[in-house]
C-alpha cells in the first residue's frame, strides 16, 4: 500500500527555482470583451530568480520499452508530485487571468473569418504565452512540463489559438532549447519569449511527408564558405504567414565515413529578414481555421553559418527530438477540451426532457458520459504521468510514452467529441452551438504531429528495438533450431511451463497501490508478463522482418499504449485516495473500468499475436486490399446487378 510519505518523497521532486511571488506575475486585468487590451492588461515581465536549490534527479530505466521485455518500474506507481506547494500556487494564480481570458475569446468569429485577431494575439504576447518554456534568463515564464500541459489544458478551449502557440514554442522554437547554443540562444530566445517574433517550423513538403529524410529543399555552402544558400519550398506550415523565424531542414553535402560525399538533412535558424523567403496564401481548411497555414518558399536565401542548428548533417535527429518532446500536452490539452464539452452536454442531459424525463435518466446516454469520463482520466494521467517523468528523470527517454499519449488523446478527442455531439442531437449539428466546430477541429489531431499510424509503427519499433538487443541470441538460436535443437526444445518447454494464458503473477504490483485497486492491478500485471510473451514469440517468428509486418506492429503498439495508460490510472487514483482527495472514491471507480475495458482489448490483441497471420483477419484483410487497388476502387457488383 502506497502511502503519502512515500507519494511525496524527495525522489519525487524536480528541479526546483524559488521564486518571490511579487515577481512571479504582474496583476492582469481582464475586460469582458476580448477587443479591448491598450490599458487593461500589463505587459508580462519574467519573474527574477532569486535563488536556486537543486535536486538530484532521478536515474531510472525507459518505462514503455522496459514493458517489452516483461519489466516493471515499481516506482512509477507512486505517482509523482512535481510542484511544491509554493510554485503550485504561483501556477493557480496564473491559471485564473489565463481562463478569463480565453472565456472572453470570440472562437465563432475566428472560425468564421479563418483569422484570429491582433488583439488576441497581443493578449496572448501580454500574458506570456509565447515564453512558457522559454527560460526566464531569456525572457521566458520558464516552465517545466508539468505547467506547460496545464496551461495547455485552458489554451485547447480555442483550438486555433492553441495550434498557434504550439507551433510557436512546441516545435517551432524547440529547437533551439534543445539544440541550440549560448549564442543562438541569447540572440533569437527574448523576441520569441515576449512574441515580438514568431517562430514555424519547416520541415514538411510535396513530397515528403511522414517519410522526413526524404527533403528537397537543399543548402549550398557559398564559395566564400560564410554563407549557406536555401533553395525550396515546405507545404501546410503552422505560422508560415506570421512567422519571423523558422527552423527549417534541408539537404547539405557532407563526407561521409567512406570519404565520399553524400546528402543529408541539416537544421538551419532562418530569419525572414534574410530575404528570399515568401510565403503564399493561407490554406482553406476543415478545422482549426484561424491558425495561420501556408506555403513558404525559400529562394537563394542567405544563411549566416552560423545559424546552423547543432551539426551539419544531424538535422534528421534533431527533427526527430522536437516532435518527440511535444507530443504529451496533447493529453492535457485534449482533456481540457473535453471537460469543456462534457460540462455543457451534462447541463443539456439534465435540462433536456423526452418522454417524460430528462436524458440523464436514460441508461444510454449515461453509459456515454460514464465512458467519457473513463478516457478523459486516462488522457490526464498519461499526460501528467508522462509530464513528471520528463521534469523528474536524469535524461528521460520518454519519446514512447509522448507517442502512447498522442495516440490516445488524440483519437479519444475525435470520438468523445462526436459523442457530445450526439447527445445533443440536431441542436449538436448546428452551427450556433460549439459542437461541431469542436468536431472539425479535432480531426487534425490524428495527422499532424505524425500520423497516429506512423506512431504506432515508432511505439512499437522502439519497444522491439530495445526487447532484441536483449534477445538477440536467443533469437538468433530459435531461429535456427537445426543448429540448436536442444535450446529451441528447451525454450518451447519453458514457454509451456510459463502458461502464456494465465502466467504466475510475480510482479507483485499490488502491493505498491491502494488494497482496493488489487484486481485492476492483477490484470495489468498479468497482461505485461503475457507481452513480453508475445514480443519473443514475434521476434523469434519475423525476426528482421518483424518492421515489415505493420499489422502485427500495430497490436504490439495498442497493448503497450493500453498497458501505459493503466499504470497512469492506478498510480493517480491510488495516491488521491491514500491523500484523502475530494471525489478520490470516483477516481478509483474511473480506474476500475478504464482498466476492465483495457483488459478485453489486450486479450484479443495478444491471443493475435500469439496466434501469427495464419490465425487472424491478416491475409484476408491483405487480398481484399489488393483487389481494390487493381480494380482502382471498391469493385463489388451493384446488388442489382443481373447477369445477362
């Protein structure tokens, strides 16, 4: 049994700046209409750190890629308690002027006229909103992740505002705090933090899309070796109309190890006062319509060397690192969103009569906000869960669990969002009510950011990848049982002697959680020791191969997010109800189901993958898609169709 003491030791604690609250935040003062702001709202200045007391952080293991091989971090059922009291209650005094705010934001308008207004923008530079993790010697708020996803939970309210900021600062200035050095830190940082300049990032074109290392856009060293020259053009960029800076990725000639030269892709800091750069006309889209997108064209743009970002050549990994960092606020932002929605759809349930009696009282539609409820708290905890890893370990290696968050959240949102809508019915499908803007705002949740297909091949590769280093012999044996019969019988009796289908429980992760979660935590503890199962049967079946065979990638990828998102769920309901926190009993009833419904899908994916294609849907779901592509389309008859 978890217990407070251990939830809040100082294992748990981040780096920690101890901040005067007079300087934390400037009062704001908000008026009602969101048009108004020359007087009534101060320009944000950074709180000046006066002292700073650091905490060892903590060393442990990659959480996700440690399930692959059956491996449990007990410790990551504590769930961590990232803020102190004191920098929590500094993040609730922002949260209240920031709410206030967004209420006041016309979101109808700027979805109608596919713009949001300066004056909204200048509200947001006011508050700060362009520096949140930007670090305060810079200008910045200095946020951790933790505060970034809340903050993230109230900016989602606007969904074309939020795209706005995330560009900005998720991806678009990313890589220069990850990335960049002293120098280009100090000179681009303060105009990004105040907003005074805004940041995109460049990296998607016609032809490249998901498939990242296959750029056009090229840079040439000048003769003069002072300069790169920039030459291309980058498609559906966020910000591409308003922005100052870009981080942008092109191909550059660099020697190889063999001495030869060869092409590969190259982040550059990018200024539009370079010259050469233009942009065309905003994109006319489903969702999100006030967020600027566009075209931007790079012709002979002059590129000082250095505002070369890291290393000639390393701009695929640094492409990579920017995309992985940002994904897990889409947990928070995505749940912010939908409380939103759930709140207005409950106030219409209880108000709404048919028949007599309001919609509350109809087992349909509770069974609705009861499973939206269960996926919102399992959006929160994997976010935060994922938050506080990366502001409490020693180098996270969290890039599977940002992926397993933006998955979920992101198809979580697309349905729960539907789901309001439905209970609203026709009123729902009109555009007088927020609901179906809600709904086209959220379907680029699931492309942008990486396709949640491309994801599910990164979670589950990275797992393999880091299961096969450990397995590689035995792999490599099993797979060759000519030559090794006597270990390939002794690895088919061990595997018998396991019982894939009821393993001994072993883990003994009940004894880290509250005594009434202990039957949700039997079955995630004997689904993690059925994967790792399932991952060497996979290995030992494909070995190589196993990257080719996308269908079984996608199994492997639903059950570590499934096996991620109940450990999130039992770690936080646990530590609120050994707190005593307000409603902790409905918490553990979210926990409880979400864990139920969890269970069912990883038996069916698992007994999948245990099974092989000869056993399932694959072959046959495989003809049929090649049948459609020679025919060029469905070519089922019409069911009139006669013969002659």
């Amino acid at each position: 049994m978890a217990s407070y003491k251990f939830l809040t030791s100082k294992s748990w604690m981040p780096v920690l700046r101890h901040v005067s609250k007079s300087h934390y935040f400037q009062t704001v003062y908000l008026s009602s209409s969101a048009s108004v702001y020359d007087k009534d709202i101060k320009e944000y200045k950074a709180p000046q750190t006066d002292t700073t007391n650091v905490v060892k952080k903590l060393q442990r293991p990659p959480f996700g890629k440690n399930l692959f091989l059956g491996k449990f971090d007990n410790e990551i059922l504590a769930f961590p308690e990232v803020l102190d009291k004191e920098r929590l209650q500094m993040l609730d005094e922002m949260v209240a002027p920031v709410e206030k705010f967004f209420e006041a934001i016309d979101s109808k308008k700027i979805d109608a006229e596919g713009k949001i207004p300066k004056e909204t923008l200048d509200g947001l530079k006011a508050l700060g909103l362009f520096g949140q993790q930007i670090p305060t010697e810079y200008g910045g708020l200095g946020f951790n992740a933790t505060e970034f996803a809340r903050i993230a939970e109230i900016t989602a309210i606007d969904s074309s505002v939020a795209v706005t900021l995330a560009a900005h600062q998720s991806i678009g200035l990313k890589g220069l705090l990850i990335a960049g050095n002293e120098e280009q830190k100090a000179k681009y940082l303060p105009r990004l933090a105040t907003g005074e300049w805004v940041a995109a990032f460049c990296l998607t074109e016609p032809g490249s899309g998901s498939d990242a290392a296959s750029v056009q856009t090229k840079a040439v060293l000048s003769d003069d070796g002072n300069h790169w020259i920039m030459n291309g053009n980058k498609i559906w960029i966020s910000n591409g109309g308003i922005a100052d800076f870009f981080t942008v990725f092109a191909k550059t000639s660099v020697r190889g190890k063999t001495g030869e030269m060869e092409d590969r892709v190259t982040a550059f800091l990018v200024e539009r006062n370079f010259g050469g750069v233009t942009h065309g006309k905003p994109e006319d889209k489903l969702g999100i319509r006030g967020s600027n997108t566009c075209q931007v064209f790079f012709e002979n743009v002059p590129i000082p060397k250095e505002n070369v970002l890291g290393e000639v050549g390393a701009g695929f990994k640094i492409a990579l690192n920017i995309l992985n960092s940002g994904r897990f606020s889409m947990g928070s932002s995505g749940a912010g969103m939908l409380k939103k929605l759930v709140g207005w759809s409950a106030e219409h349930a209880i108000n709404r009569k048919q028949f007599g009696k309001p919609l509350m009282e109809f087992e349909l539609i509770q069974e609705k906000f009861a499973k939206m409820a269960v996926t919102i708290y399992a959006m929160e905890s994997m976010a935060y869960l994922t938050s506080g890893m990366l502001d409490t370990y020693e180098e996270p290696d969290c890039a599977m669990e940002a992926a397993m968050v933006k998955v979920f959240s992101s198809e979580a949102v697309w349905n729960c969002t539907s789901e309001c809508l439905q209970i609203l019915g026709g009123l729902g499908y009109m555009k007088d009510y927020p609901y179906e803007r809600f709904l086209r705002d959220a379907r680029i949740l699931l492309i942008f950011e990486g396709t949640n297909e491309i994801l599910r091949i990164l979670i589950s590769l990275l797992g393999l990848q880091h299961a096969g280093k450990s397995l590689s012999e035995m792999v490599r044996k099993v797979r060759n049982p000519t030559a090794n019969p006597g270990f390939a019988v002794k690895k088919m009796w061990e595997r018998f002697r396991r019982n894939p289908q009821n393993p001994s429980l072993n883990l003994h992760l009940e004894s880290f959680l509250h005594p009434s979660l202990k039957r949700p935590s039997e079955l995630l503890e004997k689904r993690v020791l059925q994967f790792e199962m399932a991952v060497e049967i996979l290995l030992s079946r494909h070995g190589k191969e196993v990257s080719t065979k996308q269908m079984d990638l996608r199994r492997v990828a639903d059950v570590a997010i499934d096996l991620f998102a109940m450990t999130a769920v039992l770690s936080r309901s646990s530590r609120a109800y050994c707190i005593g926190l307000r409603n902790a009993e409905h918490e553990l009833e979210l926990a409880n189901s979400f864990c139920v419904d969890a269970d069912i899908r990883c038996e069916r994916l698992i007994s999948e993958l245990f099974a092989g294609e000869q056993f399932t849907q694959d072959l046959s779901l495989k003809k049929i898609a090649t049948t459609i592509f020679q025919n060029k389309g469905y070519c089922a008859e019409h069911p009139l169709k006669q013969n002659a």
